[in-house]
C-alpha cells in the first residue's frame, strides 16, 4: 500500500485515510530534503529543530515525552544536530545527568528557511482550495490530530469493541 508509493506512481483510490496523510508527509519529506536546508540536515530532524526553537532549554526527555519519538530516537536526533553545529547539549545545572538543548547561531538560522518551506509545501498542497475549504481542512485535521494524540494517551482504547 503506501509504502510502496514511489513520487512517480500514480495514487491508487482506495487508499485509506492514514495512507493518504502517510503519503502527504512522506512527499513533504522528499520536497524538504531536496531544499538542502543546511549539510546533512534531513526532514526527520526537522521537527526537532522547531521544537527546540519554541522551547530553548528542553530537555531530551522532555522533548521525547512530547513527541511521538522515544528516548532513543532522541538521543540519537540530538547527537547528529549538534555534530552538524545545529545544536548543544548542556548539562543541566542541577541535574548533571539531564541534557538541556540549545539551537546554536547556525541551527536559528534554518528555522526561518523551514518555515518558508513549509509554506511553499502548503501552498502548493491546497492551490485551488478556497479559503473556507482549507480552514474546514485545518480544523478537521486539528481535531483528528489531538483525537488520534488523546487515544494513544490512554493506551490505545477507542471505546469500540474490535473482532
């Protein structure tokens, strides 16, 4: 199914909803990292960088326990953005074994560019899509978001009994 989409295939009409938006974030991943943002900057470490920009100290953990990555994908995220001088990791004052994160000159300067990019990539996602069509849009992806976020919350329960 979409796993096996390539940008060059058509998109088959029977792909359900969560293929679809795997689709749409996966091609927004293509098109981000043929921007060549900044060397060796991929559009996975993307969403760490913007998170860091809104919030300059977070820790790992922290970072990790409001994503959808583990510890260890963290870590890993972290260890590459600052060996490419996007970001430092401190250790915290008063916890030695906690590191806090900091964008780095470099890592501030691409956060701008990501966002131009981003905008580009919805313009050029919702071209043709009236004003009100892609505000209905946003809500109903909003809602989905934080409905699909509130169920892995509470271990997974829809409420639904399943066969």
């Amino acid at each position: 199914m979409p796993q096996n989409i390539s940008p060059l295939d058509p998109i088959p009409d029977d792909i359900p909803l969560a293929g679809l938006i795997s689709i749409i974030y996966r091609m927004r991943n293509i098109y981000t990292d043929a921007q060549k943002i900044a060397p060796g900057l991929t559009a996975g470490q993307i969403p760490f960088i913007m998170q860091i920009s809104r919030e300059p100290g977070t820790t790992q953990d922290n970072l990790a326990a409001h994503s959808i990555y583990d510890k260890g994908t963290v870590a890993r995220a972290a260890r590459k953005l600052e060996e490419s001088g996007l970001l430092t990791r401190i250790p915290d004052p008063d916890n030695r074994r906690k590191l806090r994160l900091f964008l780095t000159p470099e890592g501030e300067a691409i956060v701008p560019w990501v966002l131009a990019i981003d905008r580009e990539w919805e313009d050029i996602l919702l071209s043709g899509i009236s004003e009100d069509d892609r505000r209905n849009l946003y809500q109903i992806l909003h809602r989905m978001a934080v409905r699909s976020r509130d169920t892995v919350r509470k271990g997974g329960d829809d409420g639904n009994e399943h066969p």
